[in-house]
C-alpha cells in the first residue's frame, strides 16, 4: 500500500507526507486531507520524504534533507528558510520553532528570521511541558531525558527519569496538558 508517514493536524485539514505505491521510491509529496470533503490533494513533491511536521502561528513547518520549509494554508505558499539548513525533531513553543540542526538545540523565531543555538548537545525527540522542552539528550556519555528551560538558557537532567542508574535512552516523548 501507500506509504502515509509524517502527519499534522491545522486549521480543520490534516497535512501529511507520503509516498504512493505507485510512484517512483524518489517521489514523495506533501499533503493535505480535507475530512469535511473527503479530498486529498497534493501540495508539491520531493526528491526525499518531507518530516516532522510542525505548526506554529498558523504555518506548518517540516524538514526535507534537513532543510526547512514553511507552508502558508492561506496564501497556499511553499517557501524554503534559506537561514536553516538542517533542521530535524520540530517543535513549536511560545512562539519559536525549536530542533536539532545537527550539532545541538536550536530556536528559528519566524517573527524576525533569526536562528540561535542554545546548545551544543545531541538530541531527538522533542516535546514541551509547562513552558520548558524536554527531549532524549546526548552529552557525549550517555543519553538521558533533558530539559532546556528558556528562562535560564540552561540544559539539564531530568531528576528522577534515571532508570536503574544507567543510562535511560528515552525515546518518542509526548507530553500531555
């Protein structure tokens, strides 16, 4: 069958990318479903899977090869963040978008273009709680829950997530409200 991976909810419309069992395995699309009307329509195609799907200030985010894109539902407009070149595990908070550009943490803040590293560490899976995000974070030792306050600037452990004193490797973290 088809294979529908990365999905995000916005605006009433579900967008995802996918992969149809009859296209070429080098074409992949990005989607959107209209539930309301039963349409599926294809947005734009890609050489590579588009993933982590993300939305913030009513703009959907999402990573190809590690480049960020931004999709507007209301001008129907694709654009590329030429600042970001490597960008994976979106997150949205507070009005930054928050991801791991391949050598730490990083916040783009769409409101003016800017993009700032806060850390140098590796990390995946990103999720927020309360106004601080949390992610599987890799200090050169061992993986372990962190959290990144953006208060301080400051990354931490996760006290108590230690499980049996070695080393946790968290994964997918989600984070309910």
């Amino acid at each position: 069958g088809d294979s529908i991976t990365y999905k995000h909810a916005l605006e009433e419309l579900l967008y995802f990318s996918g992969n149809p069992n009859d296209a070429p395995t080098a074409a992949w699309g990005f989607y959107v479903y209209n539930p309301n009307m039963g349409i599926t329509t294809l947005k734009q195609t890609f050489s590579s899977e588009p993933r982590y799907l993300e939305a913030l200030d009513n703009l959907l985010y999402f990573s190809v090869n590690g480049v960020l894109h931004s999709y507007d539902p209301s001008a129907d407009a694709l654009n590329s963040i030429s600042s970001v070149s490597s960008a994976l595990f979106l997150h949205a908070m507070d009005g930054k978008l928050y991801f791991y550009g391949g050598d730490g943490l990083y916040s783009y803040d769409p409101s003016g273009g800017s993009t700032v590293k806060l850390s140098p560490m590796s990390l995946s899976s990103i999720t927020s709680h309360e106004g601080k995000l949390y992610f599987n974070g890799y200090d050169g030792s061992s993986t372990e829950m962190r959290v990144y306050d953006p208060t301080t600037g400051l990354v931490s452990d996760v006290v108590g997530a230690d499980l049996h004193s070695a080393a946790t490797h968290p994964s997918e973290l989600h984070a309910l409200s």
